[in-house]
C-alpha cells in the first residue's frame, strides 16, 4: 500500500537520504550540487520542507519518490510554476508512482498559477515520456543548460498549462 502525501519537517532524514541518492545516481538530472546538499543539516532541510511544496510517496516506511513545484519569482513571472527534484527510487519504478507524484504536483499548483515548467535531461527517454503522457509538451532545447567538469548536459523545456 503506498501513501501519497506533503513532506515536512519530520520528514527530512528521509528527504535527505532520497535526495542525495538521486543526485549520486543522476547528477546530470538536477540542478544542484551533491556537494552542497550533502553538507546541509537536518534542520535546514527540515526547514526547506516546511515551506515548500514537495511531495513524497511511501511504500511502506520507504520513501519510493519525491517532486516538488513552486511559483516562479517576481510578478511578470508568477503565472509560471517549475516542477523540480523528480525522483523515483530504482526498485519503485513503473508502478505508477511517478505519475502520482506529477498528478500531485499539478494538481496543487492549480489555482495558483497557470502553467507548469520543468526541463529533462535530453536523452532521459522515461521521464520524457512521463511527462509526455501527463499532459506535458516540449517547446524548445536549451543547449549547454548545466556543466559537470568539462561536460555539457542538454535540457528539454516542457509545459503544460493548467486548468
């Protein structure tokens, strides 16, 4: 039985440990720096939840995935939301709770604002077909978007306008 919910605070061991298993794995996938979210303190992250919108999916006493969305800043850009940190552990994919998590995000972000934005790594067939088939479409490729070392990483820009 999985459990789709909000993390907060007490959830924030746990966030910790799928976010830095997520940025291990797919570095190329993430905007931020394992290095920089491994030296954040638990109260820090717990803080981060708290005023965020991320979900998580449990199986069991699993965290199995995480996503998260917020509004983009400044008043000429609040009508666009991102979705970020998607990530679903290796053993919990194609059961669904990807589509959970993007279901979740959408439907919270409605009523807020009218389009949700997000970027896939070129190349990352499943998340692109994910998203292709929650309504998602794709309107341009940002070369260079990220650099590991001497690695470039090419993003897809998607969108998808809310209700």
């Amino acid at each position: 039985m999985v459990e789709l919910r909000k993390l907060d605070r007490g959830d924030a061991a746990l966030y910790q440990e799928i976010r830095l298993e997520a940025l291990e794995g797919h570095l190329e996938s993430f905007g931020a720096r394992l290095e920089d979210e491994s030296s954040k303190a638990l109260d820090e992250v717990g803080q981060r939840l708290d005023r965020s919108a991320v979900f998580g999916v449990f199986d069991g006493d699993v965290l199995a995935g995480v996503a998260g969305w917020y509004a983009m800043p400044g008043a000429k850009q609040a009508h666009r939301g991102a979705l970020w940190g998607m990530y679903v552990r290796p053993g919990h994919r194609h059961r669904g709770i990807g589509k959970m998590l993007v279901d979740q995000v959408i439907d919270d972000a409605t009523g807020t604002v009218e389009q949700m934005h997000l970027s896939v790594v070129v190349g990352n067939t499943a998340a692109m077909g994910l998203y292709k088939s929650t309504g998602f479409t794709s309107y341009g490729v940002e070369p260079h978007a990220a650099k590991i070392g001497d690695t470039y990483v090419d993003e897809v820009l998607m969108v998808r306008p809310l209700p």
